[in-house]
C-alpha cells in the first residue's frame, strides 16, 4: 500500500511538472508548408499595417489592409471558382480577441461571399486578452481550398492588474463578460452529473463487498441474457431496484427542472446565427499600365529570379515599377522606398526609371534567390513550375495600379 | 418437483454468488474496474471525436439541427456495447453510466489541461457535453426489461432526449440574442468570432443554416426524432461490438456449465 502511494504521488508530481511546460511564444504558422506556387498564384496582399506593436490587455490593435483573390487562383482549389471566404487571424492559440471586421466598409462577422479577381480593403479590431509576445498574421481562408497566410509581425501584450474582459451587451439589456459567462452553470451541472454517474456505479461495484465483480462472472454465465435469477438468487435484489430508482428519479428530477429552469431564466434565447455577406465592390481605381509577364528565369550562378515583364502605360504621366508581391512577401523597388519588417525585401528592377504615356516597355525584375528559397516561393520540385504575383506600378502623384501577372518558370542557367 | 428442481438451482447460483475467494479479493475488482476506465474512456472518446467531434467541442457548433442528430448515435455505440458486456459479465446494468462517467473524465481532462491550460482557451466556450444523466436512464431501461431489444428501442429514445435536455441547460445561456458588429448573433456565435480559431474557419461549422425540409419549422423536434431512429441503429451498431469483439472472442476459451 505505501509502494502503492508513493508511486501515486510521483506520478502525480510528474503530470503537475508537465502541465508547467507552458508554450510561451510561436514563431511561425506553416505557412512554408503550402506549396510555393499555390501561394503565388491564389491571393495578394498588400498595404497590411499592423496599428501597434506593445498594447496592455484590453488595449485595442487594427490590422488593415487589402487582399486579392488573384485571376490566377489554381484550377485545383475551389474547382478554380471560390465562392465562400472567411478573413481570420493566425496567431498561437485565442491571445486576442477579434472585436471588428470590416470588409470593404462592410461589417462582416462571419464569412463572406467572395470571388476570384476582386479585392478586398480589410480591417480587423483586435483586443489584446493573454500576456506575451506574439507573432499575428491576417489570413484568408477559402472554402475548399484552405487558409492562405498574409505578412505578420511580433506584437507584444503587457499584463494588467484587472485581467482581461469581453464585455457585451444582450438584447435584454443584460451585460456579461464573455469571458467567463455561464462557467459555473456548465461546471456546476456536470459535476452534480458526475456524483450521480459515480452514485450508480459505486453502488455496484463496491457496496460494502457484496457485490463482487470478478468472480461475479461465474453466477452470471449460469443464468440466460434475459434473465437475473430474481429474489431466489440474489444478484439483483428489491433494494437493488429501489436504489436505483432513487437514483433514476434524482437525474430525472435534475434534468427536468434544470431545464425548466434554463428555459425560463434563459428566456428568449434564439438559435445559433449565419450572417454570410457580400462586401460591396471598392472604389475602382484608375488604370494606369498593364503589365504582362513574359519568362521567368531561375539564374542558378547569381542566385536570382528575374521575371521579365512588358508594361504599357496608359495614364498620362510617366509610372514605375515599385513593387512585386507574391505569397505574403512584398518586393520593393529601391527608388520607391526600403523595405521593413520580417515580409519586405528589396527587389532590382532594369532598366531602371519610368516608363513614358504611351509606351510599352520592357522590364526585368530581379528577385533575390535566398529569400525565395527561405520561403519556399521557389518553386522547383513542384507541381507546377509557375511564378505569380502583383506588380505594382506608381505614377507621379503617388496613383499606384496593381496588376496580377503570372508566366513559367525556366529553372535552367542562363 | 419442478419447483423443487427451480429453487435447488436458485440455490445453488445463489451460493456460488456468495462464496468468498481467497485469492480473487476486492483489490482486483478495483484495479479491474480502473483498469477499464482507460479503455473504455479511450474507445468512448475516439468514437465521440470521430463522428461527432466539433459539435461537441465548440458552443458556436452545437446548434439544434446537427448536434443533436449526431452526438447521441456517435455516442450510445461504446455504452451499447459495454452494457452488453457488463450485463452478460456480471448483470451488472452499469454500461452506459459507466461509459458516460469515463468519458466524461477523458473529455474534461482534455478540455481542462490541453485547452484551457495549455492555450488558455475560455473553458465556457470548449466545454464537454454531459451523457450521465442520458446514461442512468438507459441503464435503469435495462435494469428494467433485461431486453436488449426494449433497451434498443425504448433506451435509445431515452438517450437522446435525456442528452438534449440535460445539455441544452448548459447551451441555453450562450443561445442569448446580442448585437455584434452590427448584426444580431448568439453569445455562442460571438465567442466563435472572437475567440479566434485560425485553421476553423466559421464556414465550416455544419449547422442549421435553414431548409424547406423542417416540420412546421420545429427543426429541433424533427432533429430529435430523426437522431432517436439514428441512435437505436447506433445502439446495434454497439451491440454487434460487444458480442462479436468482445465477448464472443473470451466465451471461446471460458469454462461453460
């Protein structure tokens, strides 16, 4: 028995120690686990701003910006037609709570109806809620395909003396913290559940040593299924029937009144919600080039991927090639400005300099083979050897045009 | 005579059920009945998550259509089972209670350690249903009719009617009306949306998103009654498991008189 004990309490000090093996931090979310050409060709990201880094619990962060669901999306995913999306957050587990989605100006608590070539201008209320330095990334997730991963960043909760809290109000006037409303009723009812459940049990099976189990086995195999002998034998007895009429009769009385109660206290209650919308088109903006992707070249010796492109300007000022964005990484062209953060690298666009009204031109733009790599956006070994993305393009007033360009991948040396 | 003959045998079972072992004493049953508590916790939980595993897990998922059509059948199947055993083993009818009890150890060990602890998920929003009280009506039905078959018919309507009851206690409160985002949702929805479930999307919840095929738009009761016909085929579903898994394979190689 003391064998028995101390073997008891080392396993329970073992489980205690494992439950302090807390996470504390998550670094990354799979998304280099998607395939690099599915990730190129299906969304675009772009302008995704974080509002704050370091907020306190119940501090309040906006994550804005758009996503395209590009004319490039694969074939295979969405049978190449996706319909139904939901815009998300990816972060460790639930350390903020979502307050506000906007979507093209439109309220969207749940998914959204959404189709392939439109774009949508989002933005996303956080309220900080679990301590600790966190790496949140927005995402868009498409039905029958799967969630794609936009740009994120480290944002860090401080701890606050009051906790956290998710105050609403209901239609009844009523305010709760979400939080925590209904715990003790759930906890509660099933531990009254749980002592009638050991109540019955207990009383088979260690009823003052009457009823054994084990060697129990021999009288019942003696007797046919449908039978338990009765009074003559024993087994089940009158009292047997009684106690476990009591027993019957406290879970009746238990889940009959619980319920009446619940429906009466709880009145007015109506059943869960799909509240599906369609966002309204954004404001079109002003076309200024189109640009089409001709050949794109894996140089093995330097280490690049040069797409080159065929830009036509159709504004009345001269534009630039600013910006490539594919996956979740944003490539800039230095001239338009320098890269920050953990999704923005540097790209080189020849020939450097504009691109005239009128006048179609020739660009190459030079991707960095390391970068690629690290984020498998190269996609060689894959299925498809493609290379997709957006190429932004700025005139002189700062107009910015985003076109969705997409060629093959030549993998060989040039 | 035949009388006689009866009680001589009445009487001898009744000695057998009463003969004291000297080598088979009580610390076997208990670490018989311990012992079994995992497996049959595992076999109830694995069978629970299979079929029924995100009605059960979220509150925005355990709506009136869906959950209440598949939990009780996904679940009556290990405590149809195990009331076989139990009443074949020892006519003891402890089956679908004890089941029920295992369970619901598995499932708030999980809850409490991997989702509260663990990611600090709001335990009122991941909270386990309860089967007990669903569990000792069923057992009570077979304590009752000793009939499988009436445990089958009868049992399995109790089962799924004393779940319902005996959980949407629990789900009443987060089926209150608020507005969110300018929408008019559940306390349930709106943990749904707020407790942020990165690789669940809200799309993917099978729910009651409205049908011409309700009764006179009594989706509950519809669900209730078409989750009843589902939850006695589950039950035989159990019972095949039990005579043909589990006891048929141990009366081969067991002493019969």
């Amino acid at each position: 028995m003391r064998r028995f004990i101390l073997t008891a309490l080392v396993a329970l000090l073992g489980a205690a120690a494992m439950t302090g093996l807390r996470t504390t931090s998550v670094s990354a979310h799979g998304e280099i686990a998607q395939e690099g050409f599915v990730r190129m060709e299906a969304v675009g990201w772009w302008d995704v701003r974080f509002s704050r880094s370091d907020l306190t619990q119940n501090d309040n962060m906006v994550i804005s910006g758009t996503t395209k669901l590009l004319e490039t999306w694969p074939s295979n995913m969405s049978n190449g037609n996706p319909e139904i999306c939901y815009l998300t957050v990816v972060e460790p587990g639930a350390r903020f709570v979502l307050v506000d989605r906007k979507i093209n100006g439109m309220e969207s608590p749940q998914s959204f109806f959404c189709s392939k070539g439109s774009v949508y201008n989002f933005s996303m209320t956080l309220r900080a809620r679990d301590p600790g330095n966190w790496h949140v990334h927005p995402a868009l997730a498409v039905k029958e395909s799967g969630t794609l991963i936009g740009p994120g960043q480290y944002v860090n909760i401080n701890s606050s003396p009051s906790g956290f809290s998710f105050p609403i109000t209901l239609l009844n006037g009523k305010s709760i913290d979400v939080e925590s409303y209904g715990t003790w009723l759930v906890l509660g009812f099933s531990a009254i559940t749980l002592v009638l459940g050991m109540w019955w049990l207990l009383y088979w099976t260690v009823p003052g040593g009457v009823k054994r189990t084990i060697t129990r086995l021999r009288v019942a195999n003696e007797l046919p299924l449908n039978q338990d002998g009765g009074p003559a034998v024993g087994i089940i007895t009158r009292r047997d029937h009684r106690h476990m009429a009591y027993i019957t009769g406290a879970a009746v009385v238990l889940t009959g009144v619980g319920f009446l109660w619940a429906s009466s206290h709880y009145s007015g209650n109506i059943p869960l919600q799909v509240q599906w919308v369609k966002p309204p088109a954004p404001p079109v903006q002003a076309q200024l080039a189109t640009a089409q992707a001709t050949d794109a070249i894996y140089d093995t010796a330097s280490d690049t991927l040069k797409i080159e492109t065929t830009v036509t300007n159709t504004a009345k000022s001269p534009v630039t090639v600013s910006a490539f964005r594919t996956g979740n990484l944003t490539f800039l062209n230095p001239i338009a400005g320098l890269p920050h953060g953990d999704y923005e690298y540097q790209m080189k666009v020849s020939p450097e300099g504009t691109i005239e009204p009128g006048q179609t031109g020739k660009v190459t733009i030079s991707l960095p083979g390391d970068v690629l790599r690290k984020q498998e956006l190269l996609p060689l070994g894959q299925a498809q050897y493609v290379v997709a993305g957006v190429l932004e393009l700025t005139d002189a007033d700062g107009n910015r045009n985003f076109d969705t360009i997409n060629t093959s991948l030549n993998p060989t040396s040039t | 005579m035949a009388t006689a003959t009866i009680d001589l045998e009445a009487l001898r079972i009744r000695e057998l059920a009463e003969r004291r072992y000297k080598f088979i004493d009580r610390k076997w049953d208990l670490m018989f009945w311990v012992t079994a508590g995992f497996v049959v916790g595992a076999a109830a939980n694995i069978t629970h998550l299979l079929f029924a595993g995100d009605w059960d897990f979220w509150t925005d998922w355990k709506d009136r259509q869906w959950w209440m059509t598949i939990t009780p059948f996904a679940t009556i199947i290990i405590p149809s089972a195990l009331q076989y055993i139990q009443w074949r083993a020892w006519r003891f009818p402890t089956g679908a209670t004890y089941t029920a009890v295992c369970l619901f150890f598995c499932t708030w060990i999980g809850r409490l350690l991997q989702w509260k602890y663990f990611i600090n998920m709001p335990i009122n929003f991941v909270w386990s249903a309860t089967w007990i009280p669903a569990g000792i009506l069923t057992d009570y039905v077979l304590l009752k009719s000793r009939s499988f078959i009436l445990t089958s018919l009868i049992g399995s309507a109790v089962w799924t009617m004393g779940f319902w009851m005996s959980n949407y206690i629990m789900q009443l409160p987060y089926l209150q009306p608020t507005r969110f985002m300018g929408h008019t949702l559940t306390v349930a929805d709106v943990q749904g949306i707020g407790y942020i479930r990165a690789q669940t999307p809200e799309y993917l919840r099978v729910i009651e998103h409205g049908s011409l095929r309700t009764f006179l738009q009594e989706t509950q009761y519809v669900s209730l009654a078409f989750g009843t016909t589902l939850c006695v085929f589950g039950y035989w579903v159990g019972q095949f498991l039990g005579r043909r898994l589990a006891v048929w394979p141990i009366l081969k190689y067991l002493k019969q008189y």
